[in-house]
C-alpha cells in the first residue's frame, strides 16, 4: 500500500470504527473526558487546599460529562455519515 501516513490513518479510522463503533464510543468518550480534566487540572496537578479545589468542581464536571455526548456525535457522523 503507497499512501502517505495521513492518508493511512483518514482510510483507516473510519474501518474502525465501522467495524466496533461501541469500543470507539467507549475508547473516545474516555479520552475527552479525562484529556479535558487534565487539561483543567493542569501540570501541577490537583490542588492543595480545599478551596480551590471547590474552584475547580463544575469545570470538572461539565468536562466529564462532555466525553461521552462529544463521543456520541463524533461516532454517530463517523459511522452513519451526514444524515445520522
């Protein structure tokens, strides 16, 4: 097969996900959920103290909760095209 690597993986992602679109529901939702939480947290980490820990909560959520219907559409559009 003669393709560049980018051309490799836009040919590929979509068999994949064809094929088990469950797992990359799974796979997908859990990599924005928590890549959006360490991104929130940042590279200290998390918080010391208990009030900026509170600070942070709803950023936290509405991050986890994120994923999975970020996860969804992108799924949905992969697997079943425009008109899903």
């Amino acid at each position: 097969k003669n393709c560049s690597d980018r051309m490799c993986v836009q040919q590929m992602l979509p068999n994949i996900f064809q094929r088990q679109p469950l797992t990359c529901y799974y796979a997908l939702a859990f990599a924005i959920s928590w890549g959006a939480v360490f991104l929130l947290i940042g590279p200290n980490g998390f918080p010391a103290s208990p009030e900026s820990a509170d600070s942070y909560l709803p950023f936290v959520v509405v991050a986890t909760l994120l994923g999975p219907s970020v996860a969804g559409i992108v799924t949905t559009f992969i697997v079943q095209g425009r008109s899903g």
